[in-house]
C-alpha cells in the first residue's frame, strides 16, 4: 500500500516518532506503564491549565465513548441537559442522551450559523429544571467554531454546569480552565495532539467526578469508577490500549518540542490558508463564512456539475497521495479537508494541486453552486 497523506480530522496523519513509539510491548500492570499513564495525564490537564480544580480520566476507545462515559458519569439520572446543535456531533450527544435516558432539550442552529450564547441565556433563564449545557466547541461536520468561552459566561452565571466536547480543538485552539468553568473537557489521542486514536479523555472537575459516584448506567465507561482506581492503584480498569499510550507520550513530547498549543494553532491556521486559498483559486466555494471557519477542517461545496461524483473524485485524488473526507451535512452536498496532522502548509499546496489535477482530468467545469 502506498502511504497517501490523510486530510481527514482523526485519524490523521502522524510523525514517524509518533508511530516508531508502538514499537514496544508495555505490561499493563508494570511501574513503567503507569509511569507512563500518568504523565500523559499530567500533561493533558496542563495544556487547558486545569491542575487545581480537575483531575484527567483516561478511557479506552474512540471519543464518542469518553462523551458517553462524561454525560453517562456527570448527568445524574433527574438531570435535564441543554444541547445547543449545530451538526452531526451535537446531534449524537442528543443521541447518547436518548440511550442513557437522560432528558435533553435540543436548541436548534442551521448548519453554517454559531451557537448562541444570548440564546442560551434565554433559555436556561426560562427553563430551572436545566441542569447541563452539553457543547461541542469545534463542530467537526462543518468546521464551525462555536464561541466556548461566551457560553461557558452565560452558564455559569446561572449556576449550570457545562460539558464540553472539545475533541477537535483540544491542544490547538485556546481553552484555559482558570477563566472557564466546567465540569467536563473531552478529547480524545488522534486528533489535534496527532496521536493515534484508541484513548479519549476527560478532564474533570474533580468534585463532581467524586460527586457522581454510582450514578453511571454503564460499568466500563463509569468514569468515576475508572478515575477512584487509577488512583488507587495507578493503573487502568481493564486492559489499556498500550501502544496508543505509549504514542500519544511520543506525540505529546513533539507538541511540545514544536512550541506547544500556539504553535499548534499557527501551523493549522497557515494550513487553513493554504487549502482555502488554493481551492479558491480553483473555484471551490467554502460551506461557512471565514470569520465562523475554525482552522480544523474545511467544508466545500461539492461541483454541481454533471461530471462530478465524490466516489470517483474520492479515488483520483487518492491515486495522487491524498485521502479526502465526504461530507456529513444534511441539507447540501458537500465534501471536506482537514487542516490537521503532521502536516505543514506545503502539503496542502500539493493537495490542492491533486485536485486541480482531478478537476481537468474528470472535465468538471462548474465548481462552485450559485
Ligand atoms: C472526532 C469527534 C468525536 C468523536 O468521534 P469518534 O469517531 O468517536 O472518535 C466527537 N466529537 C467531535 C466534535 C469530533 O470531532
């Protein structure tokens, strides 16, 4: 198999350092491993400043399992969550909701339109019984930001207590737990830290973890329950994904080498430039207005034209090293690009070449709906 650059936002392309760290074989009950286990998690905690008040639970899977387990473990079983939705990940929260019997009240928002924050205010004004406000920071199906640290105000001001997916921005956009509140910051190994995936994680504040005790619907993602025996013991309930450890230590250590999270920040926001102006230069048209556009992923407007079809668009660019992500939009058809990995601007340059060699090759004229 050639290795062809993955712009998709997890799992991403990664370092060779990165990859080479799985080389080895870790006990799950070995010193060295929870050695390792730990530094990992004082580390995570560090990036959002979040040392006094939080503690980090690290759980086995991809993220949508650490939102479950921080929405299972957190929102107690009379607890009514506020799901502001502006895509597909909102949408799932609403979803893990519904299977966890937690009641929930969904806020709807377009697509291309940022979650509100006088809205919420109105709403948790009007509505006592809301316990929660569940938000996903960086909504990966578009690409939208969502202003986090505006909500994060509105709902402590009411004495709310806020759940933050952050799974495609932890590490590279800012959050600082020191200006803002919540009981739980969810990420995950394989996105901005450019892990490999396997390990989400939450950061939690500590007293409503030990608060939760015994509230969770689920065994193996009972936070609480994984968090009193890592610390009891050091050590993960059930078997730990090893390597994916061991590769996000790797990958932490060249985060931080790189100038850590604002490093981060500017490559991805260069890369982001370079994508959008080369696609635009093609004729591509961007889903969301700049100003609303995170510096994570980009949603394109798929060519209305007859010659294009995404199967076979999909496959040509793959020919030429690159591998694109469909869209996940409802209303329009789209496909998308991610600005993250270890990848620099220059890779996005030859990206945009792939496609504009696929565009002539494939004869498709109209790019961009009007
Ligand atoms: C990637 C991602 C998730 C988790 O998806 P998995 O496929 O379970 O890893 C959740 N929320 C957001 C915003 C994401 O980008």
């Amino acid at each position: 198999m050639t290795e062809a650059v993955l712009l998709t936002p997890g799992p991403l392309t990664t370092e060779a350092a990165v990859k080479a760290a799985m080389q080895v074989d870790w006990g799950s009950w070995d010193g060295a491993f929870n050695e390792l286990t730990a530094s990992v998690c004082r580390d995570l905690i560090a990036i959002v400043r979040a040392e006094p008040d939080h503690v980090c639970v690290p759980l086995q899977g991809s993220g949508t399992f650490a939102v479950e387990a921080a929405l299972g473990t957190l929102v107690p079983r009379g607890g009514k969550v506020l799901v502001p939705d502006n895509g597909a990940y909102c949408k799932r929260i609403a979803r893990i909701l519904g299977y966890l019997g937690r009641e929930a009240v969904v806020m709807p928002f377009a697509e291309h339109e940022a979650v509100s924050p006088g809205r919420i205010d109105a709403a948790l004004a009007g509505d006592p019984a809301i316990t929660h406000v569940a938000l996903v920071h960086c909504e990966t199906s578009t690409g939208i930001l969502n202003p986090l640290t505006d909500i994060g105000a509105v709902v402590a001001a009411h004495g709310r207590r806020l759940i933050i997916d952050a799974m495609s921005s932890f590490g590279a956009l800012p959050i600082d737990a020191r200006v803002l509140a919540f009981d739980a910051l969810i990420a995950a190994s394989g996105k901005c830290l450019e892990g490999v995936p396997g390990m989400g994680f939450v950061i939690a504040r500590r007293d409503a973890l030990e608060g939760s005790a015994g509230q969770a619907h689920s065994l193996s993602l009972d936070l609480a329950d994984q968090w009193q025996y890592l610390r009891k013991t050091g050590q993960w309930r059930f078997t730990p994904p090893t390597h994916v450890v061991a590769a996000l230590r790797t990958a932490i250590d060249r985060y931080h080498a790189q100038g850590g999270r604002e490093a981060r920040l500017a490559r991805y926001t260069k890369n982001c430039a370079a994508l959008q102006d080369g696609m635009r230069a093609l004729g591509f048209a961007s889903f969301l207005p700049s100003a609303l556009q995170a510096p994570i992923i980009v949603t394109f407007h798929s060519p209305p034209d007859p010659a294009y079809d995404f199967g076979s668009f999909y496959r040509r660019v793959r020919e030429r090293g690159f591998i694109l992500y469909p869209g996940k939009l409802t209303q329009v058809e789209t496909f998308r690009v991610g600005c993250i990995g270890a990848i620099d601007s220059a890779t996005l340059r030859r990206a945009v070449a792939a496609i504009g060699a696929t565009v002539r090759e494939m004869g498709i004229q109209r790019m961009a709906p009007r």
